[in-house]
C-alpha cells in the first residue's frame, strides 16, 4: 500500500471527487472525525487532508506520529490549535482559493438580493400582492462604492466582479498592495475607519483570529452610512451581531447579507430572523460542487508536493514565519 491519506469531509461529492482524484501511490481512507475508524486510521496517516481544522490539537499529534502534513479543504482555520500545530512542526495548508469563486460570487448575489429587495419581493407575488401599493426601494450596484475588508484570494476576485458591475472598490488589509497591483485591479488601500464611511456596500472577507473579532462593531456601525448594506461570508464572529442587529432595526444601516453566524447554527430566536431587511443564508458561500473539484486538487497537489520532498504551498501566516 501507498503513503495514507486520511479524508474528512461531509460533503459524499467532495469524498467521491477525492476517489476519482487519488494520485497513483497512495492509499485513501475516508472517514468520519472523530470516530474509531479515524483514531485507527490516523496511527499510520501521513497525510490528514479535509474540513479538519477543529480537529488539530496535540492529541491529535500525538495519536499520528508519521503525520507529515494537515491540508484543509476550508479557507478558515479558525478552529485549530494553533499552539500546538507550532508545537509538533507539522505544517498547516489552506485550501489555496479553491472555493474563491463560489464565495466572491455568493458575495456578489447577496449584494444584489439586498439592493432588489429579492426575498421581499419573491414573498410579495406568493402571496399574490404583485407590486403592492408602495414604491419599493430598490437600489443598483453601478456607481456605488464597495468597500472590502480582507483582500486576499476571495477578496481579489469579488473585486473584479465588482468591478464589471461598475462599482468603485477600496479595501482594507493588513498586507497592502503595491501601487502597481492597485494600478491592475483598478482598486485603492483605506483604512478600516475611512472605509466604512466611504462604502455604500462592505463585504467582509478576514480569516477570523484574535485580531479581526469583531472587526465590525458598534463604532463602525454609527459611521456607516444610513442608506449602506454590509456582506459577510466570512466568519460570523467578525461582525459584533448584537450591534449588527442594533443598526439594522434602528435605520443606521440599510440592510445586511449574511452567509455566517455567531454562533452557528444560529438560535432559533435569533433576532436577525424577525428582520426584513436582512438576506441570510447557512454558510453554504463556499461548498459547491464545482469548488470540490478545486478543493481536492490544490490538496493533492499539496500532499504530492511533500511526499516527494518540496514545501508545501498555502502554509497558513502564523505557521509561515
């Protein structure tokens, strides 16, 4: 038998994609986590590949000694235990953008559900009211100024969809483009402050850690302006909900996407859910079925580049230095 792969998934497409993609020489084993099956797998893995950042822990290492790399499907990684991943030595990788485009689009299509009203207006025909008596307040994305907070691979190409809907983009990130790359995706740096007073619609795409928790508070809130919409596939936690849901019942926002939550699943009395100008969705940006192709190839291609002896790619920043 081959070097083992562990595959962790809930996804049976992401699993049967992973059997189709099986590079020659190595064996896969696909298995729920945490599950006696994965305990017995893991004592021989050298390769954890999955939705598995909640799993890495130093138990995890030290029930895995010939580990050689933990490869994620997810961009986020917020769950993992970062100290012990230092700890063992084994590197951590991303999923590379794989589901970038599913994300920067699900982005895109919450903008526009909550610019056109889209679930009022679909509730208002069932319910046979056609147009009703008001002049609905509709809003386009041409001419409007996107605001993005987090400008990496998702962030990038939400950019440029943006971009051929006419909209102007600035951004927030800690690692800054050069002039020359903002010259190429026609796009310009602000401060968080700046941006979310300059924005007409934020759309949220920061890995969650400790410095970007609630990076949407309260005083960003009060400085957006009353007629703008903000976006977040993200992380729930990245927005401070209960000011979210301060701002959008008193009118100092217009409306809100929201792909994630904080907590998740959401409680079922979640006061976002009695809201008419919200557009919410179960985290499901990210797993389509064309982004599973993508996800199981950047990690294969990972797992070969360490199995022949090479760095893997997309090592996550705190394990980077």
């Amino acid at each position: 038998m081959g070097s083992k792969i562990v595959f962790v998934t809930p996804f049976p497409a992401a699993a049967d994609t992973a059997r189709e993609m099986l590079p020659t020489g190595f064996e896969l084993v696909v298995a729920e986590a945490p599950s006696p099956a994965f305990s017995d797998a893991m004592a021989e893995a050298e390769y954890l590949v999955g939705f598995v950042d909640r799993l890495v822990d130093d138990e995890l290492y030290r029930t895995s000694p010939h580990l050689k790399l933990i490869q994620l499907l997810s961009a986020g990684y917020d769950r993992a235990d970062i100290a012990a991943a230092r700890k063992a030595g084994i590197p951590i990788a991303n999923n590379g953008g794989a589901n970038s485009v599913a994300v920067s689009e699900h982005a895109v299509m919450l903008m526009l559900a909550v610019s056109r009203g889209l679930v009022r207006q679909h509730a208002s025909v069932v319910a046979g009211n056609w147009r009703g008596n008001d002049a609905p307040e509709l809003y386009e994305l041409r001419d409007k100024t996107l605001g993005i907070v987090g400008f990496g691979a998702i962030g990038k190409k939400t950019a440029r969809l943006a971009k051929a809907f006419g909209m102007r983009v600035v951004y927030f990130d800690v690692m800054r483009l050069s002039e020359a790359d903002e010259d190429a995706l026609g796009v310009r740096f602000r401060l968080l402050r700046e941006l979310v007073r300059e924005a007409d619609v934020i759309s949220l795409h920061m890995p969650l850690n400790d410095a970007t928790h609630h990076i949407i508070g309260k005083p960003e809130l009060d400085e957006m302006k009353p007629t703008a919409i903000i976006v977040n596939t993200g992380r729930g936690p990245l927005i401070d909900e209960a000011a979210l849901v301060e701002a959008l019942s008193t009118g100092g926002i217009a409306g809100a996407g929201l792909d994630v939550f904080d907590p998740e699943p959401p409680e079922a009395d979640n006061p976002l859910f009695a809201l008419s100008n919200v557009i919410l969705t179960p985290h499901v940006a990210g797993p389509t079925l064309d982004s599973n192709a993508a996800r199981v190839r950047n990690a294969f291609d990972n797992v070969q580049r360490v199995a022949r002896g090479a760095s893997p790619l997309w090592i996550i920043p705190e394990l980077s230095a």
